[in-house]
C-alpha cells in the first residue's frame, strides 16, 4: 500500500473532487502507479480528518474516470492506463446470433 497522501491543505469545495483531483494528478506524475493499492477509505478519511463518505465519493469518481478499481474486501487500486476509450457496443453479436439474410 502506498504512503502518499492527498495534501489537506489543497482541499477545496467539493471536497471529493479535490481530493480525486489530487490522486489523478498523482497518477498522472507517475507517484501512483498500475496496480498500486490506494489507503482504505476510513484510513484516508482519519487521516484527514474527514467523513467516509467524501472518501467513497472520490474512489467512486476515479472509478468512473477509469483511474482505479475497486474489489470488495481487498481494496482499490490504480488502473493501468487504456490504450483508448472503451467502446459502448459489441464489435460481435453473441455467440449462435445469426445475421439476417434478405
């Protein structure tokens, strides 16, 4: 697990932006790398003396951003970078889905 920490200091209204503004600049300097585990949210929120939930709505909006992934009971963690965006459809249909014919 790592050692850093977002700066209390940096945190700005809305709390868990600025906190998941700080951990997704961290990730971008290469401090937080792939595979990485992040704090647990109630250590993080402790530590900087904030509630849980700012914790979890920051760990949810790097999730949406695709900057880490969490598992249950084992923590979340840096993501590797995509190579691209993920595509919204299947490039297939599913497996004995035929195609029409006219």
């Amino acid at each position: 697990m790592t050692k850093w920490r977002p700066n209390p200091r940096l945190i700005k209204r809305p709390a868990y932006l600025s906190i998941a503004e700080q951990i997704a600049g961290a990730i971008r300097d290469g401090l937080l790398v792939d595979g990485m585990r992040l704090p647990p949210q109630r250590q993080m929120a402790a530590d900087l003396k904030i509630s849980v939930q700012t914790i979890s709505r920051a760990y949810e909006e790097l999730s949406r951003r695709g900057l880490v992934a969490g598992e249950v009971g084992r923590g979340s963690y840096v993501k590797s970078a995509s190579s691209g965006p993920e595509r919204p459809y299947m490039t297939e249909g599913p497996p004995g889905l035929s195609t029409c014919r006219s």
